[in-house]
C-alpha cells in the first residue's frame, strides 16, 4: 500500500510502501517470502517511478498465532554459510570480515 505524502519539515513529497502481512500461524520461510515481496514493490517502482533509489518499505507482520511468535523475521538468519563462515561476522563499518 503506498502513501505518498509531504513531511511538514522538508516540504519535499515522500512515498512510503507500508507492507502488511497477516499470519495465523508461524511460517520459517516468512522471511523470504517478505523479502520476495519487497522485491516485487522495488522492481514494480522502478518501472512506473524512475528515479535514484528505491522508497522505504515499512513491514508490518501481524500474527495471530498461539503464543509467542518464533520463527525469525530477519532474512540473513537463513542463509546457509560455509562452516568456517560461522565463527565470523561481517563488520559493516570496516568493510571487512573479522573475527568473534
């Protein structure tokens, strides 16, 4: 769902993609499939809003599940890294794998 609209301090228009996804049980793969969907917004935006970089894209996941939700949100928890990879982590300041 986009909303374009204009923040009052900037006085320049703002389009924002709120993305909402209902769950009535724990998906492992809701990850992926958000990332799916952000994908298909960014490549749908391009086509019909060229300009430099992509809108934010707000993502709300409702769940109404039985208890606590448990299955992770965050996409790069599923990605299968070589063995040795897992003793690393990626430090997004240096630019460089180190060591932790």
């Amino acid at each position: 769902m986009p909303w374009d609209g204009t923040p009052a301090d900037t006085g320049k228009s703002l389009l924002l993609y709120l993305l909402f996804e209902h769950q009535s049980e724990p998906d492992p793969a809701i990850a992926a499939r958000l990332f799916e969907y952000i994908a298909r917004i960014y490549r749908r935006d391009r086509e019909t809003h060229p300009r430099e970089g992509p809108p934010p894209v707000v993502t709300i996941l409702m769940a109404q599940t039985r208890g606590a939700w448990k299955a992770s949100t965050r996409f790069e928890e599923h990605i299968r890294w070589p063995q040795e990879a897992n003793a690393r982590r990626w430090n997004a300041n240096s630019q460089s794998l180190s060591t932790s």
